[in-house]
C-alpha cells in the first residue's frame, strides 16, 4: 500500500470520525433546545451553538469539513423532524453556523491563545469576541432574511425585540456552556482526581458550597421576581473559592438555566408582552451573574498554581529539580523522628554521593557542561528510585537519598546499581562530546524507632563517603560497625 493511499484512507477516517462526533453532539443539543422552546418564542436554552464552538476548539480533529458538514446535518435533521420547512430551516442553520464560524475566525485573527483561558485576561477577552462576534452575526443573519419569507416566526414589526433576544440568548448560552467544554479534564487530571478520592475520601464539608447553592436556587421558587438573580451570588462566590474550574462551570450552566427558566416561565404566565419586555434584561443579568464565579475561580485558579509554583522553588534545587538541603532534612527528619502520626517505616537507608573530580570537569569543560554533568546525574538516579524516596541537592555535587522500609541488602544493591549506571553510561556534552563520571557513595542504615537525630545517620554516611574517597573513589562504603540486618 502506498504512503499516498495510507494517507488518503487516514484522512478520510478522520473525516467521517469527526462527521459522527459533531453530528451526534449538535443533532441532541439542537434537539434539546427545539423542545424547549415556549410557543412561539425563540429557545429559552439553547446550547448547540455553544457546544459546537467549543468542540472545535478543544479538539482539533474535529474542526475540518466533516465536523463542518455533521454540523450542518445534525441542525438541518433537528429543526426539519421538528416541523419546520426547509426553507426556514436552512436559514436557521446558516444562521447557527455564523456563531462558531466568526467566533473562530475572530479568535484566528486576534491570535487569542484561547488554550489559556484560564490565565490573565485570556478569558475575558475570549467572551468579548464570541459577544460581538459569532453571538452577533447568528441573530444579525436571521434578522435580515427571516422575516422576508412566509410562515415565518420572526416578523417586521418586532424584528428588533428577535434580534434582541436572539443576542442575548447567545451570549448566555456561550457562557453557560462553552466553559464546561473548555474545562473539561484530560484522562490523566480525571484518573488521578478519582484516585485521590479513593485513598482521602470526601469530607462532609467539601459539599457545603453546592448545598448552600441548591438552597438559594430553590429560594427562587418560593420568591420569584426581578430579586431572584441576586440569591444564588454569595453561595456561588463561595464554591468558587471551593471547587475546581470544570465543576464550577456546572454548577454556572445549571444555575443559570434553572433561573432562566423560572424567570421566564413566570413572566409567560403573566403575558407575553411581559415575558418579551423583560427576557432581555434577565439574560445579561445572568450573563453577569455566570461571569463573576468563571473569574474568581480562575482567579484562585491561578493563585494555587503560583502558591504551589513558588513553594516547589522555595523547596527544590533550581538547576536538578530535586530537593534543596534544607527540605530534604526537614523531610527526613519528618520520616525519622515524627511523634505526629503513626510511622509506617520500619528501617531507613541514608545514602551520600559525590560525583568524583567534578571540579575537574568544570576546569576541562566548562561551569555549563558541568551543569549538564548534574542534571544527568540527577535524572539517572531519578529513573532508579521509587516514588516515595527522598533525594536531595546537599551543595555543589553532594547529594542524598533517604530510602525507607528496605533491608541493608537491598539498599546496598540500590547503591551499587547507582554506582554502575553512572559510571558505565557516557555523558553528552553541549559540544557533541562524550564523557564518563563516576559517584563514591557512603551508606548508613538504621531501624526504626530511631531515637537519635537525623544529623548522626547524615554523618556516618559521611564518614563511610570520606573512607569512600580514601579508597580511591567510583565504590560504596558502609558505616563502620554496621549491622547485618537481612
């Protein structure tokens, strides 16, 4: 088979893939905001529109032509089963395709790095183009050729009122559900989130928040009116502080869809005037209710991962990325001498090495290959030690590994597996060249309960280091008068 009908069969399997995928999404979305629709009225919710854009820019392999095309479908199949003619009917999904169409084009052209809507003002500034962008164009398309054919339901003598509310609906539906596209966790973020779940379990007051946002949604049943935009705001404030971004953007899409539909319906109820004179307003104050939770969950957002982003700097060595000194002690000594909780850890193994003439090496080759030198180093040792081992920069090319719960064999072993990968594996220079180092290594071990200071296991492994060098380096030594402990 030639690599030109391989690539031809790929790309048509992409294509149909994508035609299936945004067919089935956009046909249930379009079908869901159809039968939502109050009589004679434009769709109260509709999320087809939205989930599209987002479908496009969360995954690119779908935004081709047969994503295109299942789009195009999926609203043609929607409104024609519904009852509507097909003249009607294409303009409508014209009309909906302009939505992510421009909204897309605009992004392009503004060369909005939407990927991180959830940094800066990067979100702010997404909802702003798809506002005056795509959710203009649809009611803008609509409003200059509905109403220029026959059994219509957009008309002349109220086309503006359409226009209005065709707009404003957008835009409420562009932020009540093109977050929880954006948001959506990968496989990774989602498996590690259910692992985490399952060994810490969820504590009692990790629900408060939702409850008390089902509280002041219910509020709205029993005190309806213009007021009732305000009830779910500090509950919502309050989750936002609580929960991650993909959540909060649920519980925004149900919230204002709850709202939306409460408000109108008793507004229908009254007349349809009132229900026209006010579906405007209440959509924008949703919109603005839906954004401030979206920012200050991003916001928080944010500040953890600087909290945390500052904390790892603060704790490990810039240059190898693992421990600096002084977390590696407070971490050791945390596993030696914890009186706080119950010690799992039945032995522990202290091992220092040095990386042989490594000053050496900075005088031949240079302080920067010397830096590449560490980095190696530190990554081979990385691949050979468990999750759960500590390994530390003590200063320049000293460093430490704190291994827990295996016997003196096996940590002598590890040491000698260390020993040989490093110096049986050649080190690529910046200049193409290739050199060999080796590490001496000084062992101590202890059982657990360990009475004394952490400091005194650091420093027979020194001494066993110093007997290392004495020896003529590249070796392991162990602490004088060690116990054989199997």
């Amino acid at each position: 088979m030639s690599v030109f009908t391989q690539t031809f069969q790929h790309s048509v399997k992409q294509q149909v893939n994508a035609f299936l995928i945004v067919a089935s999404i956009v046909f249930i979305c379009a079908l869901f905001g159809i039968l939502a629709r109050p009589l004679f009225f434009l769709s109260i919710c509709w999320p087809a529109n939205a989930a599209l854009l987002g479908l496009f820019l969360r995954f690119k392999s779908l935004n081709n032509l047969g994503g295109w095309t299942g789009a195009f479908t999926a609203f043609m199949l929607a409104d024609l089963l519904t009852g509507n003619t097909f003249l009607i009917t294409l303009l409508l999904t014209i009309a909906n395709l302009l939505n992510p169409l421009v909204s897309l084009s605009l992004i392009t052209l503004f060369k909005l790095n939407y990927k991180e809507y959830n940094k800066g003002l990067t979100f702010l500034y997404l909802f702003i183009l798809c506002s005056i962008g795509g959710c203009l164009a649809s009611p803008a398309f609509a409003a200059l050729t509905l109403p220029y054919i026959d059994n219509t339901f957009m008309t002349l003598e109220r086309v503006w009122i359409d226009f209005g509310m065709w707009w404003s609906g957008e835009i409420l539906n562009m932020i009540a559900f093109l977050p929880i596209l954006l948001a959506i966790p990968d496989k990774q973020t989602f498996h590690d989130v259910i692992q985490n779940i399952k060994l810490k379990g969820l504590p009692f007051q990790i629900f408060l928040p939702l409850i008390a946002v089902i509280i002041s949604v219910s509020l709205t049943h029993f005190f309806i009116g213009p007021g009732a935009l305000m009830f779910p705001i500090a509950a919502l404030v309050w989750a936002s502080l609580t929960y991650n971004l993909f959540f909060i953007a649920l519980i925004n899409c149900v919230v204002c869809m709850l709202l939306n539909n409460t408000l109108s319906e008793f507004y229908i109820h009254q007349s349809s005037n009132a229900f026209l004179a006010t579906s405007i307003s209440i959509r924008m104050g949703l919109f603005m209710l839906a954004l401030g939770p979206l920012t200050l969950a991003i916001i928080s957002l944010n500040r953890q991962k600087l909290y945390q982003q500052i904390l790892y700097l603060a704790n490990h060595d810039s240059l190898t990325t693992v421990m600096n000194r002084r977390f590696f002690y407070e971490q050791s000594e945390d596993v030696v001498g914890s009186t706080t909780k119950i010690q799992t850890e039945k032995t522990i193994t202290v091992l220092l090495l040095d990386l042989d003439h490594f000053k050496k090496i900075n005088d031949q080759h240079g302080h920067y290959n010397g830096d590449i030198v560490l980095k190696t180093f530190t990554q081979r040792i990385k691949n050979i030690l468990r999750e759960d081992d500590l390994f530390g920069r003590l200063g320049g090319e000293e460093f430490a590994i704190l291994l827990k719960n295996v016997n003196l064999n096996q940590s002598i072993i590890i040491a000698e597996r260390i020993r040989e990968i490093i110096q049986s594996t050649p080190t690529a220079l910046d200049n193409g060249e290739q050199i060999y180092i080796s590490v001496s290594i000084g062992l101590s071990f202890e059982k657990l309960p360990y009475a004394l200071p952490f400091q005194q296991l650091i420093n027979r492994a020194d001494h066993a280091l110093y007997q290392a060098k004495e020896k003529g380096r590249n070796q392991i030594c162990l602490e004088s008068n060690l116990r054989t402990i199997t």
